[in-house]
C-alpha cells in the first residue's frame, strides 16, 4: 500500500516494529455497534488486524492525542493502586502505529475470544461535553437526548446474535435516541434476547458494574466524559485473557461475558470524584436490576 493514502479495506502497511519491517494487514471491525465508522479519507473509525487486535484512527487534535496520552500514561504507570485497577477493566493498550497520513492506536478487541458476540455500547454520564466546551457545544450535547438527561446514560447501538436464523439484528444510534422513557427497560432485555441464560448473563454483567463503581468511589484522579461501556456475551464460553498481570484476575471477565470502559477523547486529570459518571453507572445499575427482577418472575 501507498502509505501517503487512505486506508481500506484489505490494505497492507508496511511499519516497524523492534527495528524490523512488519506488515499489518487490515480489514473492516465487523463488531463495531457505535461511534465514526471508517470511510476513506475520513479520518476517523475503527479497522481490524489479524491479531486479537483493532486499530482505533486517532482523531485531530485535541481528541485524538488526548487519548493516546490518557493510554500511553496509564500504561507507563507502576506502583499506583488506582491506574492499576483502572487498567483491569480497560481495553489492553499495545502502542501507536504510524503512517504518513494516519496515527492507529492498536487496543485488545475483546470481541475476538467470542465466536458470535451479541454487544452493547453504552454512554455514561449526563454531562456528554468536557470543560473546554463553548456555548454552541454545551447546548448542541445537552439537545441530543433528552432520555440520557433523566437516566445519565444512553444506548449508543447494540447488535444481537440470533440463534434461530444464525444472523445478527442490529440497532444504531437513533434507536437509543429515540427510546420512550418507559421502554429502556425493554432495551436491554432486547439486547439479551439472544442469550441461552439470560439471567446468569445479567447477574455477571451487574458484578462488573460493581466492581468498575467501587472504583470510580474510591477514586478522585480522573473525570470522564463521552465515555462508553462495552458489554459483550456469547453462549459459547470463550477463554478468559488478563494482559494485566498485577490483577492477578480478571474481575471484569468471564467465560461468558466482558465488560470494558472505552472511548477516553474526554478523560481528564481531577481532584474529585467523578459524580456526572458516577451518577450515570448507578442509574444503569438500577436499570439491569429491574430487567433482572422481570427474568426471574418470567421463569
């Protein structure tokens, strides 16, 4: 490939890595639910290489190498107590690739251990735009769904594997935009539908809220904003990978399920808690409880 160009579908780059010529071939995310899909000479999305890796296209400045910042920092850290527990539930960083035209931040696909991942990607927080934002962008972010300001999160697109006809269903963005107030629940047990046991599904997708809350309870060191949460399950157990080695485990994982925060173009240094995400994983939270309350009384 000429790597003065855009990058496509089936493109082969030719990099460096450990001081050897490496060639990366890529192919479309097929599990992508949400956020820029690549196109061209946009600049944006998500592609895929034949590792259990994809290639997030980091955006202009300043998006685009705050994110990498947030992950190069986090992943350079040792000996703190918080990043590394911030690290157990993140997406695996595995550095930058670049080419003339384009920075690729290559992160763990989490997908990849699945054969046929059902997946949800949920925005967190009521407050969707970060503290450098002018008047025209408050208001632009506070207008987009008026759900997300009374639950503090939002449904950004989901995909659901079913069994029956061996093919997915797919929902974007305006499915979850448009959601009447008293049908969020039948969102998520939508999302379930294609689960042998959707309530064991649930009761583990619920443990992993609890863990990433305590986290963001017991800690004051990072705000985030337009961040998402990834849920992903499989009635095939896949196995269980934890490239974090000072965890010991993996307490958002298992054989089943995963559960990642993702998408840190808005992740800032704080000295407080962050309460508009805090806000938004409990009202989540309290949302699967009450799915998880209609499956039991269904069985």
């Amino acid at each position: 490939m000429d790597s003065s160009g855009p990058i496509s579908e089936g493109d082969t780059i030719l990099i460096s890595r450990n001081s050897s010529p490496y060639q990366l071939c890529l192919t479309s995310f097929p599990h992508q639910v949400a956020g820029h899909i690549y196109a061209g000479e946009k600049k944006a999305g998500i592609l895929k290489d034949k590792t259990d890796c994809i290639l997030k296209i980091v955006q202009e400045s300043p998006k685009g190498p705050r994110e990498v910042d947030f992950y190069k920092n986090l992943h350079s850290s040792e000996g703190n107590s918080v990043h590394e527990a911030l690290k157990s539930f993140l997406s695996c960083y595995h550095g930058v690739i670049e080419t003339r035209q384009l920075k690729l931040l290559r992160l763990e696909d989490i997908t990849s251990r699945f054969s046929t991942p059902s997946i949800l990607d949920v925005k967190v927080g009521r407050i969707t735009y970060d503290p450098y934002a002018d008047d025209e962008k408050i208001a632009r972010e506070s207008s987009k769904s008026p759900l997300q300001q009374i639950y503090g999160y939002l449904v950004l697109g989901m995909k659901v594997y079913d069994r029956a006809s061996g093919e997915y269903k797919r929902y974007d963005k305006r499915y979850g935009r448009n959601l009447a107030e008293d049908k969020v629940v039948e969102a998520f047990r939508e999302f379930l539908r294609g689960s042998d046991q959707p309530e064991l599904t649930l009761e583990r997708f619920i443990n992993s809220l609890l863990y990433i809350e305590a986290w963001f309870e017991g800690q004051k060191m990072f705000h985030f904003f337009s961040s998402s949460l990834l849920f992903v399950y499989d009635n095939t157990p896949g196995r269980i990978l934890c490239c974090h080695p000072s965890t010991n485990h993996s307490p958002v994982s298992t054989a089943t399920t995963d559960v990642r925060l993702i998408d840190f173009c808005h992740a800032f240094d704080a000295t407080n808690k962050d309460k508009n995400f805090i806000h938004g994983l409990k009202s989540l939270i309290e949302t699967l409880r009450r799915v998880s309350d209609l499956l039991n009384r269904s069985v």
